[in-house]
C-alpha cells in the first residue's frame, strides 16, 4: 500500500480542516486489531476541587432518561455519554502519609499511584494513562500525546501540605518522577502543534530549520551514548531521558513530520491567553478539536484548573474563589455556587463535544472515534474524599461505548478500571494501570 | 509523616558510632526519653505512631538517623514535650539534643549526590550571555523549572522530556544564530512586504494591495537579522475611520509594542509610520497592531460604523550602528578565524573542561561543511548548546560510586553555579587547568574575588528570590476594593525592594542580622506612600534612612508581608510559618490527618478580632502543639496589614502585638525582629539553605552537622553572607562527589 501524504490533502482542499482520513494515509503501524478505518483518540478533562455529585448523577443504574441539572448542557449528546458512580482512588487517600488530598487526587487521577511525599521534595508517582496510550497511538502522529491547562504550574516548592507544586499542577506523567509539559497558552500550544515551536515564519525557514536538525540530532546522540558507560545506573536515568527526547525528534525526522502542518492556516493562531477565562477555556478546547481533526495527536489531557486553584469565576457570578467555596460547609449560597461552576464547566465542554460531532470522519462523526473522560479526583471538595468520584464518559460510539445510560459500579472499584477499559477500546492493550484490577465492563 | 522521612536513602551504620557516645546514651539519653517522651509515645497507640519504647533501651534499635534529626529539632524548638507536660531542665534539654544531633552525624550519615543537574531557565540565560555575549530571553522559550525542597537547582525535580529537549533545540538555534555573525552580513538590509504578502492572524485579511486588519489584532514579517543592532520599523497606513477617534496603532517587535501612533490619515493619503529599537540578532517578528477597532451596526451613516486599519506595506530597515559582535565571535574578529581553534575555546567555556580530539574532531567536521566558517561556527555551536554536556552538570561516579575528590574543573564549575548562576570564567578555567583548585587555597581566594564581580548578583535574584519565595509575589492578587494601593508596579517595587536589601548586605559585606535590622530601607515613591512617608519621589528604589525598626528589615518589607497574607486579610497562621520555617528553619508539620485547614474566619463564638479567633481554636490540644508555636510571631506582625502598610487597629479594635518566640517574649514586630537576629538558627538556616542551594539536594545530617561545628567554632563573632559562603564551600560535601552505592 503506498501512503498518502496527508498533507498532500490539507493542501488541495479549499477547507483545510475536518479532512476526512483515508485508510491509505494511515501508516501500517496506527492499526490496531479490530479497528480498521481511522484512528481512535483519547482524552480526558480534569476540573478540580470536587463536583456536585447530587446534581450530576443519579444514583440509579439503568438508562439516562431524565438529565440531572449540572448535565443539562449535554442535550442531545447525553445519548453518546455514561455517567459512572462508585468509582474510587484509594491511593488518593491519605494511608499513612497525611493531608494533602487536593495533591493526590490530581497526581493519583491517571497513574493510580500512591504520589511520594518526601521531605527532600522528590518526585515519584506512575506513568499515567494517557502516556500509557500514546506509547502506541502516538507512534505516527506529530506529536505522540498533548498536556493541556488553563493555570501554569506554581512557582514554588510547596503546593499542598508538604507536597510539591508538580502534583497539583500535572495529570500526565511521562515517567514516575516527569510530569509532560504542560501547556496554557493558546498561541504557544498552536506553535508546538503547528508550527514545530515557533510561528511568524515561513515554511522555507522552517523547512530549512528542520533539515539542519538531522545532524544536530546525529552528533549529541553520539555524545549521550559515549557518556552512557561513565555514568552510574540513577544517573543513566536523567541520560535516558535526554536520549527518550532524542528519540522521539528522531522519529519525527524519519517520518518527515516536522514542518508539515502549514495547511492549518495563520489565521487559526491565536494572539496569547484570552483574559477572560470562559474564552481561554474555549481556545484551548478549539485547539484540541484542531489537533484530533487534523490527526496532529490522538492523546490528550486537559486541566481545567490546578487541583485546589482557588481562581474565581467571575464570568458566571461567582467571584468567590474556587477552593475557597468547595469548603462548603453545607452552606447552601456556596452549594448554589458549586452548581453554577459545575454546571459552566458541562457547558464548555458540551461546545468542544458538538464540534467533534459534527465533524465526519468516515461513515462516523470525529466523536464516535474519541472517547471523552470528564471528572475529578475529588468527590465533595468539603470533605476531601475520593470514592463516587464524579465521573462523565463520552463519545467513542464506533469504539463500541454506548452511552445513554447510568453505570453503578460496586463501591471501591478502583477509577483505573475505568483507564484501563478506555484504553482497550481505543485499540491499546493494558493489563494494568496503578491500581486496577481489571477493565471496568463499559 | 515520619514514616515518609524514613524513606530517604540516607546510609546509616550504626556500628560507626564511638564508645563515648554510647556511653552517654545510658547515662543521659535513656533517661530523659523516658521521664519526657515514653508516657505518649509508647506502644500501639504511640502519638503520631512514634514508638521510642524500643529505642529506649537501645540506641541501635533508631533506624534512622533522620529521625533523630527531627527528634532534635522538635525538642530543640520547644515544641516537644508539648506545653501542657513539665518542662526538663534547659540543661538536660540541651545535652539531649546535642547527643541525637552528635550520634545522627557520626553514623554516617551521608547523602549521595543529586542526578544529574540540569541547567535551570535562568542559569541557561546568564552562561550564554556570559560565555557567548548573547542576551537570549530564556523565558520566552524555555518552561519554568519545577521545584524540589525550596530550589529549582535541586536534581530532583530536574526532569528531561521529549518536549522540553524540542525547546532547547530552538534555544540552541536562536543562540547560535546570536553568537556567530557572518562578517558581510553586517551592512544594513531593508526588507519590505505589500500588504498582500503579509502574515495573516486572526482578525485581518489581504484586501487588494493592502492587509486590513478588521478587529483588534496584528500581523507581522519575520526575519532573520544579520545581527543585534539598531532597526527601524516603518509601515504605510491609512484608516477607514469611524467613531469619534482616529485609528490607533503600534509598531510591535515580537508582540512587545515599541511606540503608540494615531492614524488619522484616509485612503486618499496614506501616511507612513515608524520607530526604531534595538534588537537582538536571531529571527525576529516585526510587526503592527490595531488597537481600538469600532463597529457600530446601528449609526447613521454608513461610513461611520466600521473603523479599520490598512497597511499597505511593512518594512525593516537596518542595522543602522555600527557592527558589533557578540563578545566571544569577538575574541576572534580580527584575522580569518580557524574554526577548529575557535571550537577548542568555545567548547572550553560552554561544556566546562577541555572537549577530547574526538569531540573537537566531529564538531570541526561539521563545520567545514557549511559555505562560511561562520556558518560552520553556527551549526557546531548549536550543536555544543544541545549537548548533554552542556545542559547537564556532569559528574561521573568513581567506580563502586565511592566518595571522590572533584576535578578542578568540576570545582570550579560548582563554584560558578553556586555564586553566579553561571559557567567558569576564564581565570576559574586556568586555575582549573594548573590543578590549582583542589588546593583549598586556590578555592578559597576565588570566593571573594567571586563575591565582587557584578555576576553574583544571581545570588540575590536566584538565591534570594526562591529562598524567601518571591517568585509566589506574580500570583498573589489581593481584593481590589480593600487594597486599592496595589498595583503591578507596587509588588515589583516591592520584589526589587527585598532583593535590594539581600543585594546591599552581601555587596557591603555586612552582618547577615542586617536582613533583619538594616537601619535604612529601599525605597520609591510608591512604597514609601504605603510605609506612610512622603519625602521621597520617583519610580527608582533609593536607600533611606530609618529611626526604628518596623521598617527596611524582612518583616517590615510590602513583599513579604504580602505573600504572607491572604486576598481579603492578613494571615497570622502564614506570617508565623514564614517566620518559623523561612527564616528559623524550624519546619511545621502539616495539619494531622482529620483535622482541616484552620480556617480562620470561621471561629466559633463571637469573637472579634482575628487573634481572638485564634485563640479559641487553640484551646484544641490537638491544635495548640503546633499553633502555640506557629501563631504568635504572626501576632507581632498584625501590625502590618495583608500589603504592609501600619496599622494600630484591625476592626476597630487595638492590636495586641505580644507573644512568645521559644520562650523569649516580645511586643510588636520591631521586638521580634531584634529576637529573630538574635536567635542562632537563622544564622544556622541561612547557612543551610545556602548549602542546599549550592549541593542541589536536600541536606544530610552530615553536612549540617559540620556546618553547625564550623559555625559554633566562630564563637559570637557577627557573621556576614561571605562568611557563610566560606564556609559552605569548604564543606566535605562541595568538594567531592559521592556516588551511587549499595547499603553495606
């Protein structure tokens, strides 16, 4: 089969976004065993400091017939989403090593590891789930997975009761002690999506750039491997990385990745971070959809806000900081409140659903081949508690996720499950993330 | 908690411990842990799971000499045994600790060294204006570092990822590009784009000849200057106006505006516009925004609903001075450069040691092939730039990971991290080379020469900056209605204000108490308006004299007192802990698990006044063991309000400014202060964060066990930063490497 540049396409349509992705233009390797056709994605949105779980699920499985307040926005989609109850992290809890439960419930999201909380501030926790995915989904793609939020990481050593910021501030994990980079703003995502870093260039510039990388990238690899032997095994560590991050240039450069993506047209860059927030939600999201419709990654995550940001939401009538009120206190002015953000929070997300749906791919909408996880390591903000995590799953109909309905797990089942049985229905085998103990029956 | 600490790999040996010491433990250790300490921490339901029952009877039984550490601290502070228990005789007391803290040291304890450090966003910025002459703005490309401990130089959270090394990539590209000019290419260029060609972002579009920009927004040509040096910026413009001002625009580099105009011209006579700055040499962006687009659907005539701004061309023209190099192409500028002579110094500086042949011989290679040497000189500097030699600190272990002396090159190039943030300098280079360096003299006559050269600087806005958490100041948004007074330019006086006084003790070699007690503040008019005086004028900080003490000292700095607060109030619980684990090095343990954060407005009663609801939450023992301690250095400074400004009243009602530190009394911040430089730990605390700052770890408790010996053998002699620094680098620990190595 001879392969299809894609941007081949992106270049003769008069719209260059939503192509439609034929068979040829994928590469041998994205095809995963029982999914002929185009790729699935992956992703999951992460809002902090806890929902209200009485206004967004019911307790009852069976079919989602009348939608709970917060869900509302959904509308017609709610037939493509299942809510999920009694989902727990038990290495969120606090087992021996103290408070600090808005650290572990963003660390413990997607890796399902007890984070380490050591007094010399190392890092340690696990590989997380989306890097899991994108160890297969990512091969081909220009960028294997995405780390998105709308809060850069806190400058300082200590985020929440002896933890480090890093904890508070990541949900993808590249290894146990590297979080991904994470990125906020809208104009630089677009450049290391788009414009490999850097934008307001010409593609002969970036062309040429690119081309003078491949023996930049020759000699420091010659360089790394000549120091591999004086090192010894904890400091070959960081050397590994060095040379992952070769690697994956390598692979690139080989794939003639770089430089590829001018069909995606300046007009599309954005001009920095929005300073209303509700905008910089959405332009975020939009590059997200941009990246899946033009299959520039498969993999993403999204921190809606750092887990215990304390940002207000001024937008939508709350100028109460966030963390502040989900210490509730059962007071029901801030409940209300709660609800209002939830509820923002369903509604940005719905807009970025409808545009994956109406996007076609195929026979199929781009969302029936994304699988959307939506929720928070935090149950009620109030009490710090991580079991019947509040829990949305959406999309994914040609990957065999139904939706329409309620899934009540036996208490305690740990969220992994949950990872675990979104991965396999991208496509990826798992035996096992964190603390899973099998696919969660989806 | 204390289970964490029990997962350092610290390597203890027990065995190591001297008769004497054992001796003593009968004698006096035994003794004291069972008339203070076994009633609660004893058996299954030991208090915070610390059973010292075992331990009592024999010191081998401890595990962890870390846990010693932290017994001695705990005792040291006072804060055990708790307040409602007898307290020992001081006597007994000291002679306890100072056995936990002798015994903790001797078996073993050392740390081995951090992974591999990586340089940091800022020290990548100062070696590459220092070794190349190139002002590279780090932080438009590279992410912030994350933090381990109080540091970001700390190996353990210097992560390296597939993204982060795509950064460097460019950064190496940029730099490169800076460093080496090509000798033709320093003529002036003139480069204009029609409107059409232009670059298009949102809210523009071509529109015949010209690019229109409809909504508020910009468009730009890059370009690839020759080198840094003075550019004009011109643009032909012409507005469709509307409303009742005239189009306004800015000519922008890189997205930063350089100068405001107001278009006022038609299409029946464009007016051309421009500026000129100085600029960096690399690719750069030049362009021009609009700035007040109006639409108004409803208005009369028609022409004057929509207001827009045309451009018809864009241009840039220079340089216009005269040709400079960047300072190590200039080295070379006379004569044909040799390329491989240039790559000798050039890897030299950037890698820190002398490359090897076949290191020399590669990059040389690589240079040859390009059309100019200085083309040639581009790619191989990129290439050093992107090395794992040049972003990691390399130390390799001897074998079996045993305890090495440091080359002198590995010396010299801790020793310019640690005081400039930065690469060896010449003179550190040729010390290294004779091997003059692991000669303790040959160190020791650097520091001082060091600590006088302008780059030690770093030490204030690196060290400084993260030891006193400045960097937090960026975030902290306080409510608008009740502190109208702060504005963006307040904290950054106040950031410069804090970091001048760090700077003025350690360029003035004074007493490292000065931090606390200056008897002169830095001020503009800004901050002195919110310190309540009104002689002084001016955007720029100057030092003025101060009669008492609430003011020029840490406690009485708007930085400080800020960050300590919380938007709507002061914090005493967060100035406390400032006090306590900043400047005392006196860690607080976080809330036990069950009880929440002490939220301070939600007391119970009707008390009034802030430390009133303090102190009814206190009256809960489980609370009162820490916040006894924690609360009252907080109280003194209520005295400043949640942005520093005095007050004798919160609420209405007088302040009650009195407590206790340890056991030493104070009323009001000026007492405090005076009990703070007073006190041993924070010279103890300075010097151990200055350590951990230079090791790039977490301290052992046998680095800070020969740092307390070096500071009790200065008796009462009033210490400065340089001494503290002297000290620090003659540590065990700052000169050799200690390997990876397995448990005996």
């Amino acid at each position: 089969m001879k392969l299809l540049p894609r941007r081949a396409l992106l270049r003769s349509g008069s719209c260059a976004l939503a192509l439609p992705l034929l068979d040829a233009m994928l590469p041998g390797m994205s095809r995963v065993p029982g999914h002929a056709g185009p790729p699935a994605r992956l992703l999951w949105v992460y809002v902090p400091n806890g929902m209200r779980v009485d206004k967004l699920a019911p307790s009852a499985a069976g079919p989602l017939k009348e939608l709970p307040a917060t869900l509302k926005p959904l509308g017609a989609l709610a037939a493509q989403a299942t809510l999920l109850r009694g989902l727990a992290q038990d290495r969120g809890r606090a087992n021996g090593d103290g408070p600090g439960d808005h650290a572990r419930a963003c660390a413990n999201y997607l890796t399902g590891v007890q984070p380490l909380k050591a007094p010399d501030g190392r890092l340690g926790v696990g590989v997380s789930a989306d890097q899991l995915a994108a160890r297969t989904l990512g091969v081909s793609t220009r960028r294997a997975s995405l780390a998105l939020g709308c809060e850069p990481t806190v400058p300082g050593g200590q985020c929440d009761s002896g933890y480090p910021c890093a904890y508070s501030s990541n949900l993808s994990w590249i290894s146990p002690t590297v979080p991904a980079l994470k990125e906020y703003d809208p104009r630089a995502v677009f450049d290391h999506l788009f414009r490999e870093g850097r934008g307001e260039e010409t593609p002969e510039q970036r062309a040429a750039r690119w081309k003078a990388r491949a023996s930049v990238v020759d000699l420091v690899r010659a360089q790394a491997r000549r120091l591999e032997g004086k090192l010894s095994s904890a400091d070959r560590a960081r050397l590994d990385e060095y040379q992952g991050g070769l690697a994956s240039l390598e692979r690139r450069i080989q794939l003639a990745l770089g430089g590829e993506a001018d069909a995606v047209p300046d007009e599309l860059r954005p001009k920095g971070i929005p300073t209303d927030a509700r905008e910089h939600v959405d332009l975020l999201f939009d590059l997200l959809a941009l990246a899946f419709e033009t299959d520039c990654t498969r993999v993403a995550t999204f921190l809606v806000g750092n887990e215990g940001s304390n940002r207000s939401y001024a937008a939508i009538g709350v100028p109460e900081g966030h963390h502040d009120l989900s210490h509730h206190g059962k007071e029901l002015d801030k409940l209300d409140k709660l609800a209002r953000i939830d509820h923002y929070h369903v509604e940005r997300l719905t807009r970025f659903l409808e545009r994956l749906d109406r996007a076609r791919e195929g026979d199929a909408s781009l969302l029936d081949r994304t699988l959307v996880c939506f929720g928070s390591g935090l149950e009620d903000g109030n009490r710090h508690n991580h079991e019947d995590l509040p829990t949305l799953v959406v999309g994914g109909r040609a990957l065999g996720h139904g939706g329409g309905r309620v899934l009540v797990s036996e208490r305690e089942t740990p969220l992994c499950n949950l990872h675990v049985a979104l991965l396999e229905k991208a496509g990826v085998a798992c035996d096992r993330i964190g603390d899973s103990s099998q696919a969660l029956p989806l | 908690m204390l289970d964490a600490l029990l997962l350092v790999p610290w390597l203890a040996s027990i065995a190591s411990m001297s008769p004497e010491t054992r001796g003593e433990f009968e004698t006096l250790v035994a003794p004291f842990l069972s008339a203070h300490c076994l009633d609660c921490h004893t058996g299954p339901k030991a208090k915070a799971k610390l059973d010292l029952a075992a331990i009592s009877k024999s010191p081998t039984a401890l595990g962890s000499p870390k846990l010693w550490a932290e017994m001695a601290q705990r005792v040291r502070s006072g804060e055990m045994p708790p307040a409602k228990r007898p307290r020992p005789p001081a006597a007994e007391q000291a002679a306890f600790v100072d056995w936990l803290e002798r015994a903790g040291a001797s078996a073993l304890v050392r740390a081995r060294d951090p992974l591999l450090r990586r340089l940091t966003r800022y020290e990548y910025e100062r070696t590459v204006r220092d070794v190349l002459g190139v002002e590279f703005d780090a932080r438009s490309l590279l992410p912030p570092d994350e933090v381990a401990g109080s540091f970001d130089n700390n190996g353990a959270a210097q992560g390296m990822s597939d993204a982060l090394l795509e950064r460097y990539l460019l950064a190496a590209e940029d730099v490169a590009a800076a460093a080496f000019l090509d000798p033709d290419a320093t003529g002036p260029v003139r480069e204009r784009m029609r409107g059409a060609e232009l670059y298009r972002g949102p809210g523009g579009k071509a529109d015949g000849d010209t690019y229109v920009l409809f909504s508020n927004g910009s468009t730009a040509l890059r370009r690839e200057l020759p080198r840094p040096g003075e550019y004009v910026l011109r643009a032909r413009v012409y507005g469709r106006q509307a409303g009742a001002e005239p189009c306004k625009a800015a000519l922008i580099v890189d997205g930063h505006p350089l100068q405001l105009f107001d278009v006022a011209a038609t299409k029946s006579g464009p007016v051309v516009i421009e500026t000129s700055a100085a600029v960096g040499g690399g690719s750069h962006a030049f362009g021009i925004a609009f700035l007040n687009d109006f639409f108004d659907a409803a208005a009369k005539d028609p022409a004057q609903r929509d207001r827009n701004l045309h451009v018809e061309w864009l241009e840039v023209e220079g340089p216009l001075d005269a040709p400079r190099h960047a300072s190590f192409q200039a080295r070379f500028a006379l004569g044909k450069p040799n390329a491989r002579r240039v790559l000798d110094e050039l890897l030299l500086r950037l890698w820190r040691r002398p490359p090897s042949a076949q290191e020399l011989d590669e990059l040389t290679l690589l240079a040859a092939r390009a059309p100019t040497v200085e083309a040639g000189l581009r790619a191989a500097c990129a290439v050093a730039l992107a090395s794992p030699h040049f972003l990691l600190r390399i130390e390799p272990d001897s074998p079996g990971g045993r305890r090495r002396k440091l080359d002198g090159y590995e010396i010299a190039t801790r020793l310019s991290y640690f005081l400039w943030s930065s690469a060896p300098d010449d003179e550190l280079l040729g010390l290294a080379a004779k091997g003059l360096l692991e000669q303790d003299g040959g160190l020791r006559t650097q520091v001082p020469r060091m600590l006088r050269d302008a780059r030690a600087s770093a030490l204030s806005e690196n060290f400084a900056e993260q030891w006193l958490g400045l960097r937090r100041l960026d975030s902290f948004a306080p409510d608008p209605t009740r502190f109208a007074d702060w504005t963006k330019e307040l904290a950054s006086a106040a950031r410069a204000e804090t970091l001048a006084l760090f700077e003025c003790v350690l360029r003035e070699n004074r007493p490292v108490r000065e931090l606390l007690l200056p008897g002169f503040a830095f001020v503009n008019a800004d901050l002195a308006r919110l310190y309540g005086w009104n002689h002084v004028e001016g955007e720029m900080l100057r030092r003025v004299r101060v009669e008492d003490a609430r003011r020029g000292g840490l406690l009485g700095q708007a930085a400080i007192l800020a960050l300590t607060s919380n938007p709507t109030r002061t914090s005493p619980v967060k100035r406390g802990k400032f006090v306590l684990e900043a400047l005392l090095g006196a860690p607080t343990p976080p809330p036990p698990p069950g009880v929440g954060d002490l939220d301070e407005d939600d007391a119970p009663g009707k008390a009034r006044g802030l430390r009133e609801k303090l102190e009814l939450h206190r009256k809960d023992a489980a609370c009162a063991t820490c916040h006894d301690r924690l609360d009252p250095p907080g109280f003194a400074l209520e005295r400043y309000d949640a942005i520093g400004a005095w007050r004798e009243r919160e609420n209405g009602l007088p302040i009650d400014a009195a407590g206790e530190l340890g056991s030493r009394r104070f009323d009001g911040p000026e007492e405090l202060a005076r009990l703070i430089a007073d006190d041993p730990g924070f010279v103890r605390n300075l010097a151990e964060k200055l350590a951990g700052y230079a090791l790039g770890r977490a301290l052992a408790p046998a680095d800070a066990a020969e740092l307390r010996a070096w500071l009790d053998a200065q008796g009462r002699r009033e210490l400065r930063l340089s001494d503290l620094i002297e000290a620090v680098v003659s540590m065990d620990a700052f000169r050799h490497r200690i390997g990876e190595q397995k448990a005996p």
